[in-house]
C-alpha cells in the first residue's frame, strides 16, 4: 500500500524527471494488476523493459527507478590542437592530396592524432567552420584571388 502511495506522488510531482515519472506509472499501473503488455503498449516501450522496471523498484524501492546517471563530461581539446586545427582549416588546403579542402579524417591524418577526429569534429562546430561549403575554403576566400594576380 505505501509504495502504491509512493509511485503516485512520484507521477504526480513537478519535481521528478519526465523518464523517473513514467518509471512510477509502470509500477503504478502493475500495482492496479494492469498486463504487461497493456503497459507497455501505452508507453510505447518493449515488454522487457516494463519487466525490469518492476523488478528494479521490487528490489530497491523508489531508489530502483532513478536509473543509470549520464556519463562523464566530454574531454575538453588541449589550446594547442585547437589552435593548430583552426589555423589549417582556414589558412591551407591538403596539397598531398589535391583535395580542395580538409576532410575530418584527413585532417586528424595530418596532424598525426587519427584516434582524435572528435577533436577536429567539436573545434568545427564550435567554431562554425564548414571546409566543405563553397566560399568557405581557403583557395576560395573573399581577396585572396587578387593575391593569386600579383
């Protein structure tokens, strides 16, 4: 009787994340003897999932609904490779390659740091550099054809 008292605030509370909510309402709706598949079918989730819900709140109580917490903080890019990726992106183009502009994995190729392409992906989108859009690359920048003529 408690933990039906305790499921219902949980779903009815302001305080409580939308997931640990409906993680409630699945032991809730158990607690009205609802199927299995009848919960499952209204949130729109497997049966397997319904099932270990019920078991984890069986085991540990409201405890048991809380979940796994998200994980750790995204490694921050060290100024120096920042900097370096920044620099080559605006100002060269891969000449080995004859490519026209720098692919991610190109890139982290040149710099030696293959396993690190995440770090060329983030500076970008940071940065908001976009080698591949026309009008963005290097060989294509506004006045550098008039440096080209002299």
């Amino acid at each position: 009787m408690e933990q039906a008292v305790r499921s219902r605030e949980l779903v009815g509370s302001r305080d409580v994340f939308a997931n640990m909510a409906m993680r409630a309402r699945i032991v809730q709706w158990s607690g009205e003897r609802r199927r299995r598949k009848e919960i499952s079918g209204l949130l729109g989730m497997p049966s397997s999932t319904v099932d270990r819900w019920k078991t984890s709140y069986a085991e540990r109580g409201p405890a048991g609904l809380e979940g796994a917490r998200p994980g750790r903080a995204r490694e921050q890019v060290p100024a120096r490779t920042r900097a370096r990726v920044i620099a080559l992106t605006r100002m060269t183009r891969p000449t080995v390659t004859g490519l026209s502009h720098w692919s991610m994995r190109e890139l982290a190729k040149y710099l030696k740091q293959a396993e690190r392409v995440g770090y060329i992906a983030q500076v970008w989108r940071e940065e908001n550099l976009k080698p591949h859009r026309k009008g963005t690359r290097p060989d294509r920048s506004p006045g550098l054809h008039l440096l080209k003529r002299s």
